[in-house]
C-alpha cells in the first residue's frame, strides 16, 4: 500500500456520496469502508476467538502513540474517554481551583463547554464569558484586560462549530505560560482537519471526539493533558488508573497513589472496537497529511465563498484563511432552506446564524459546484433575484 493518499481515492471509501450530497462533516462524517472494516475485524475476532483481550490492549497503547504523534505530545500524555464534553468535564475537576477563582470563557461557545465549568460554581468559582462577534477570531488579546489574580483558567474551542472561527490559540497559549494560566481547548472540530501541535499551541489540557475528522462512530474520545501537570488528579477512580494496581483485585486504603501519566484519569474498560478503528483512521489520515487536508477544505471554502458572493449570500462567519477551517455558516432563513436542502438529498446543519455547510476531506470542487448550482436555481427567500 502506498504511504501517500490522494483525495479522490479517499473519496471513494465514502459510499453515502453515491446517494447524498453530504455537506455535515462539523455534525458527524460518514462511515467509511475502511472504518467499516476494522470493525468486522474486531468482531470477527470477538467471535472467532472468544476476545483476544491482550491484542486489543496492545493496540490501546499503539493508538495512544499514534495520537501523541499527531498532536506533537508523548503517549503518556495521551487518555481515551467517551466524547469531548467528558475530556472537557475531566479538566474542569482536575484542575485546582480553590473558591474564588476565575474561569475565563467566550460567550456563545459550545454549552458542553461553558456546563463544564458553571457545574464549578456551586464551589465557588466564578465563570466569566467574553463577548466577540461571529466573524471575529480570539486571541490573547480578546483575554489579557480581564486577567486578574484569580485567574486561573482559559477554556474555548479551537475551531467553533456555530461559525467556523479559528482562534488564535497560539497567542492564548503564550499568554497563559507567561500568566501562570491553565489552557483547555475544546478540539472537536480541529483533530483531523488542521494540523494541531499541543506544544507549539501552549495547550494544558486539549478534548475532542473522534466522529468528526476522525471517522470514528460516536463514542471515542481523546485528552491530552501535559506531562508537567501532576497537580491536576481525577475526580474519579478506578484500578486502571492506580499507579499499583493490587494482582489480587482487593482494594487497599495505603496505597492510593494514581499513575503519573494520562491514563490516571480513564475509568475502566475502554472502547476497544472504536479504538480498533481510530488505529486505521489515524493511518488513513497520516497518509494524506492534515497540512493537505487543511489546504483541501480551505480551498474549497474558497470555492464555496466565491460563489456564495456571485447569489448575494453573507457568510456569517470570518472570511480570511487564517481564521477559518472548515465550517461556514450562511445567512440564511433556515426553515424554508433547510426543507430545500433535504429535498434535494443535500445534508448540511442549521445553525444560530443560518444554515451550516462543512466540509470534509471526502468532498470535492463539485460537491460545491453542485450545492451553488442548487441555491441558484431555488425560489426562496435571502437569495437576491
């Protein structure tokens, strides 16, 4: 197999494209086949020999190396979780904050975000939102003037989903070493579509899921916390993350010590099929390269907004390549578009600002083409006639 991919044949792995023009990549993406078939894999194993338990963990620990790969971290710096809001709802127990102190957020990011951390006021911590507006990007100027000495806290996504930002999370990370400041990002719509560098990004503490620019069916999460952090313990326990786990199983009040590394804060067993099929999407992935991907989606926003310019419709969100990804957010009445859209066999999201277009390294200059084509020939309101 060849180490490189081209764009066209990871399309073909996408059959849902034969029937639906599939536009949501920021809600969920398709099941590919090859996703697919690391899943018959697994469960043909299951069957076939009654769970061969040891192989599968050993490929949690090369899944746990692979992703370290691909966010610049170690692998001891690399946990499994369910989801990005359970990554997120870890950190914002993990980490100090005695009553008093401040969590600095934006306003209108992701609730599971901001719930993380309002469920720490009712031990005294103040969470404060910052307004911006949707085309405008964060960085650490959007936090510097409201740092004060409780202070302890920045949390916000890297990409949001409800307009396409893409926040200056390197300035934010800088500011944060030089203040003494926790950094936690909500990576969601990031892994997988833009080359992401823990360390370059000054990240503490970094949440995502794996159904989006991962390929992986819902269920998988990943949490990268840095090694230096040791201050920051789970809320919860269990014997995978004691750091001398009794070969007895009979729990010993003396020694509580947890692990050092990430993996203090999984609970349990682990989902080992999805983890199976997170160890091919991130080959898939190496193979086409994220600064490909990255230019792929960018280039097709390109397209998307040319067109868009051409019907007369705003885009609610930023416009230079810098401050966007994938996502891009149309304003539009979003009852009589979205109708329009499935009726067409069209998939795309409505959003606060209007209706959702998002892309993935599966589309194409057509699947653009063919979405303009559409809205150019409808009959509805917020197009100019």
């Amino acid at each position: 197999m060849s180490n490189s991919l081209s764009f066209q044949t990871f399309r073909s792995e996408f059959p849902v494209i034969e029937k639906t023009l599939y536009l949501d990549s920021a809600h969920q993406t398709p099941l590919p086949n090859f996703v697919r078939s690391a899943l018959m894999q697994f469960l043909s194993e299951g069957s076939e020999a009654a769970g061969p338990k040891p192989l599968w963990v050993s490929r949690v620990q090369e899944a746990r190396t692979r992703v370290a790969e691909m966010l610049n971290g170690a692998a001891d710096e690399i946990a499994f979780t369910k989801n990005t809001s359970e990554g997120l709802n870890i950190a914002a127990n993990a980490v100090p904050l005695p009553p008093g102190s401040t969590v600095l957020m934006l306003e209108g990011d992701h609730p599971n975000n901001a719930y993380a951390w309002l469920n720490q006021t009712r031990k005294g911590v103040n969470v404060r939102f910052l307004g911006i507006r949707d085309d405008e990007v964060a960085s650490a100027d959007t936090f510097a003037p409201h740092i004060d000495a409780s202070t302890k806290v920045i949390s916000l996504s890297h990409v949001t989903f409800h307009a396409g930002q893409r926040h200056d999370i390197e300035s934010i990370g800088k500011l944060c070493a030089e203040r003494g400041i926790y950094l936690v990002v909500d990576a969601m719509q990031s892994v997988g579509v833009l080359p992401v560098d823990v360390k370059k990004l000054g990240i503490s503490v970094l949440a995502a899921g794996c159904h989006k620019g991962l390929y992986v069916p819902q269920g998988l999460g990943l949490l990268y916390v840095r090694r230096e952090l040791q201050e920051l313990q789970p809320a919860y326990l269990a014997m995978s993350g004691m750091a001398r786990p009794p070969a007895d199983f009979v729990a010993r009040a003396d020694d509580m010590d947890v692990r050092q590394d990430a993996s203090r804060f999984e609970i349990g067993n682990l989902n080992l099929p999805a983890i199976q099929a997170l160890l091919t999407s991130l080959d898939v992935v190496r193979r086409i390269g994220l600064p490909e991907i990255e230019r792929h989606v960018l280039h097709l926003g390109d397209r998307l907004m040319a067109g868009l310019d051409r019907l007369g419709v705003a885009l609610v969100g930023p416009r230079e390549r810098t401050s966007r990804a994938h996502i891009y957010v149309m304003e539009l009445p979003v009852q009589p578009w979205m109708h329009c859209f499935s009726e067409q066999s069209v998939r795309v999201s409505p959003e606060r600002g209007g209706v959702r277009i998002s892309f993935g390294a599966f589309n194409s200059e057509d699947d653009v083409e063919r979405v303009l084509a559409l809205m150019a020939n409808a009959t509805l309101p917020g197009k100019q006639h």
